[in-house]
C-alpha cells in the first residue's frame, strides 16, 4: 500500500518538476522551429527512448518471471487502441498549446491550460466519478494560487489565449483517457505507443502545413532532445504510472505543480525576482496539493433501529 502511495504522489510532482523547469527548452525551441515540426522532433526522441526502455524491461521480466504470467489476448488490442486514444488527445493538446505561445504570454498559457484541473472533477461527474468536497475546495485554491502565480497583466481575451484554452480541455480529456487505459496496459509500453501516434500525426501535420528544415533544427537541437527525453518521455510516463489506481483529480492538482516549480527555477536558475503576489500563489498552491492529500473524514454509520432486533 505505501508503495502505491508513494507511485501516486511521487509520481507526479517529479512530472510537474520536469515540465516545469523544461519551460525555457520549449520557448527555445518555439523561436526556431514550428508547432508540429518542434513537437513531431520531440515525440520521435520520445518514442525511440521509450522503445529502448520497453525493450529492456521486457527482457528482464522473461529473465525474472519466465513462465510465470501469460500475456491477456486481448493486450495488444488495448494497447493499440490506448496508444491511438492517448496519442490523438496530446497531440491535439501540444500543438494547440505551442500555437498559443505564438500570441499569449506564457503566464496566461501556464493559467489557462492548468484549468484541466478544474475541467477534470467536473467532467469525472459525467462519468460517475464524484470527488469528495475536500477535493473541490483544493481545486478552488489551486486557480486561485494559479492567478496569482501566473497572470501579471490585465486578462485580456487573444486568439492565442482561445488555442491554450482548447488546449485544457484537450489535457482533461488526456487525463481521462488515460485513467481508462492505464488499468489494462502497462504504462510505460502505453506510453511508448502514445509517442508513436504523436511522432506520426505531427509529423504529418508538419508535412502539410510547414516548412522544416534540417538547420533550423540543428539551431535548437540540445532543446529538442532535452524536451523529447525528458519533458516527454520520462515525464509523460510518470503521469501514466501515477494515474494507476488513483484519483484522476488528485493527479491532475499535483502536476498543477508545474507552474510553481517553473517560477522557483526562473527564480534560482535565471535570477528572476518574484514578487510577494508570486510567494502568495505559490503557498496557495501547495496548501492546495496538501489539502487533496488529507483522508477524507469517515461518515458516522446511523445506528440500527431496535425495532428490526
């Protein structure tokens, strides 16, 4: 059970703590290089780290557990149409999110997308999953620490700010995706498979639209291999390890993480200075993620009727 624990919370504060000090690869990478090219780069990087990774896993589980589980019939199914399911939902959500960062701020991007945090609970109501109210009340704290953190300007409407917001509601279908998929394939092969469709149908979308070239990516490659080890490869398999058996909404307050862990490194590593607003919001944030771990409060049982003795 601790070792579940510590995969559920460990898990993804390590994704947020990536993402968040990757930030400054990614608007590297965005001054030189397209949406889809920049992001079909780092999911080929992705998908070739993650193939080597399932590769070497699974020899060593032949070594390990050698004929001691079979694999289900049906696996390869799941896989297949997990990889085409999660795949699709972040490619959409990355590209859209890389267009937007072409017009908005990153803080209002930051913002703006980490509403799938908000759009997570209230989409787990359609589906029957209800989060208890300590969790709403996280969620509540959490936008607001995110204002503060994020949002420095007025909060004017761009068309950059309408790709970001498609963008959250594309991550919250991510998220529940994956809380689907994760219960019947292994995470780290599921995420390999997602890399795959996202390397294909960037790739694709970069062939349509755009005009890569070779030097251009060679102006950004230490960005793009950095992005496409760890912010895609490493990170994106952690999210998908952590979801296993857990709460969709928990997982999605603590990769909110990001946005503080993105303001203290511009703040330790590019000697950004952060305002009072900025410590604010990064204490409402964390007193967000600690609130969502707290254990529910037991409901008292109503005592039985003497009249059924």
């Amino acid at each position: 059970m601790k070792v579940n624990k510590i995969r559920q919370n460990v898990f993804p504060v390590l994704a947020a703590l990536i993402w968040g000090t990757a930030f400054v690869a990614q608007s590297v990478g965005a001054d030189y290089v397209e949406p889809f090219t920049f992001n079909a780069a780092r999911s080929v990087i992705a998908f070739l780290f993650l193939l080597v990774l399932c590769a070497v896993l699974r020899l060593r589980r032949r070594r390990d557990f050698a004929g001691q589980a079979a694999a289900r019939p049906t696996a390869w199914k799941d896989l297949l149409a997990g990889g085409v399911c999660c795949g699709t939902a972040l490619t959409v959500a990355a590209n859209l999110q890389q267009k937007g960062l072409e017009t908005t701020s990153s803080g209002k991007a930051g913002f703006i997308t980490a509403l799938y945090i908000v759009l997570v609970p209230i989409a787990g109501i359609f589906l029957k999953k209800y989060p208890p109210k300590t969790i709403w009340v996280s969620v509540a704290l959490a936008v607001a620490g995110l204002y503060c953190l994020c949002i420095k300007e007025g909060f004017s409407i761009t068309m950059g700010d309408f790709y970001v917001l498609l963008c959250a509601f594309c991550f919250t279908v991510h998220i529940l995706v994956i809380d689907h998929f994760t219960q019947k394939v292994d995470g780290v092969e599921l995420s390999c498979a997602q890399f795959f469709v996202v390397s294909a149908l960037s790739a694709a979308g970069m062939l349509a639209t755009e005009s890569p070239s070779i030097a251009a990516l060679q102006s950004c490659l230490w960005p793009i291999l950095y992005v496409g080890v760890f912010s895609s490869g490493v990170a994106y398999t952690l999210q998908i390890l952590a979801q296993r058996d857990s709460d969709p909404t928990v997982v999605s307050l603590l990769l909110s993480l990001e946005s503080v862990f993105a303001t203290l490194a511009g703040a330790v590593l590019l000697r950004d200075q952060m305002s009072g607003r900025e410590y604010f919001g990064c204490a409402l944030v964390l007193a967000a993620v600690v609130l969502a771990q707290l254990p529910e409060p037991k409901r008292k049982e109503a005592c039985p009727s003497s009249a059924e003795e």
